[in-house]
C-alpha cells in the first residue's frame, strides 16, 4: 500500500508540475522609435511567465500600461522585462526616446506594441 501511495503522490506532482505555463520569451528590437510589424503584437494566455528582450539604437524609456514596468534603455545595451500576464486584455507597449527632439505627446500617440493577454 504504501508503495501505491507514493506513485500517487508522485503522479499527483508530476501532473501539478505540467500545469504551469511555460514562459514565454519575446524579442523588441526599437530601430528609430518603432519595432518590426511581427513584434507588434505579444499575445499570451492568462497566467503565462513572459520575458521581453529589448534592444534599441536610441537611449529611452519602454513601459507598459497597466503592469506598471518600465526599462530604461542605452543604445545597443539589451533589457529585460519579467512578469506574470495575470491581468487579461490588451496593453499598451511605449516607448519614450531621451533626446530633446522628442515630443511631450509622443506617448498618446499609436502604441510601440501590444500586449494582448487572452483568458484561460
């Protein structure tokens, strides 16, 4: 019996084990203020580990709304962001150049990228 038990509990583990998401790994590369058209769009399952690699050839600031994370960036230095997508819906990815030529306004304009985080 009590082998039995432990094949259970050791069952019962493995199948908790598979259950958690796996994460996720996206790359950002910003190239003049704007990232490539197939890394607009990060769309992941509710309660999915995501890391964001990001790469810019400008110095600035990249946060997403709602999650409240933020990377500062140097040109050519890469960041990482980390996060559980526990809140579903769509989130918006800006980006913030640091150089005088850079507008108040820039960030109620289009979003950098998205993330879209779809329910379970």
């Amino acid at each position: 019996m009590q082998l039995s038990l432990s094949i259970v509990l050791c069952l019962f583990a493995v199948g908790t084990l598979a259950a958690e998401p796996a994460e996720k790994t996206f790359e950002l590369a910003i190239t003049g203020g704007q990232v490539a058209k197939e890394q607009r769009l990060i769309r992941v399952d509710k309660g999915t580990p995501v890391k964001l690699r990001v790469t810019s050839d400008a110095a600035g600031s990249l946060h997403l709304h709602a999650y409240k994370l933020e990377a500062h960036l140097a040109p050519g230095t890469p960041a990482e962001l980390a996060f559980n997508a526990r809140a579903t819906g769509r989130f918006r990815f800006e980006w913030h150049a640091d150089n005088a030529t850079a507008k108040s306004g820039d960030h109620h304009g289009p979003p950098l990228a998205t993330l879209e985080v779809r329910p379970k």
